[in-house]
C-alpha cells in the first residue's frame, strides 16, 4: 500500500458534509465539490481527499456506517471504484487495506 492513498467519494451533501470533519481528524487535505445536474440542481457532492494509507482503515469503517440509501454514490481509492457500495463493499475493502498494511511492516507493530 502506498504512503498515501487518493479517496474520492460521490454522496449527498449531508454525507459529504459529516466526512469532512473525520478526514480533518486524520490529517487528510480534502476538496468537496458540488456536481450539478443540467437543470442546474446539485445532484451529489464530490469530496477528495489525500490520506496517509494508515487513516484509509478508520474512514472505511466511518463510510460504512453511512453507506446505504443512496447517500453514498461512489467511492474510489487507488484502482478500486465501487458504485453504490454496501457495508460489506467497505468491510471487504478495510481488511485488504489493513493486510496491505500489515504486509509493508512485515508484520511488525506499528511505532
């Protein structure tokens, strides 16, 4: 896994607005957008974010809390993309995320 990871996630703009408050709280420098449908509306709230990979763990497990009716649209991290992700999307995705970073310590403790 890399140092850092590159998050952007698609959602309403309640969703949008309570993740930017935990990316704060792991150091991640973040975006948010407002895409707009072509009668003007705004159809979802884009947020990016760059992250070390040791926060990408803690922000999966705040997004699966979220996900579901249709308040999350799309979350991409790296080369993984999901549409209209499920708990078990994220869940699956935070422990190839913590394996990755288990691996690059060999195994060791974190400092």
């Amino acid at each position: 896994m890399n140092s850092s990871e590159t998050l952007v996630v698609s959602a309403d703009r309640p969703t949008a607005a309570s993740l930017l408050p935990v990316l704060e709280q792991h150091g991640a420098v973040h975006h948010s957008s407002a895409k707009r449908n072509i009668d003007g509306e705004t159809a979802t709230w884009i947020v990016a974010a760059t992250l070390s990979g040791q926060a990408l763990p803690h922000v999966l497990t705040f997004l699966s809390g979220v996900v579901g009716n249709g308040r999350v649209k799309k979350i991409k991290v790296g080369d993984w993309e999901v549409e209209n992700p499920t708990k078990r999307d994220l869940e699956l995705f935070r422990q190839i995320t913590l394996k990755s970073l288990d691996d690059d310590r060999g195994g060791q403790e974190p400092d």
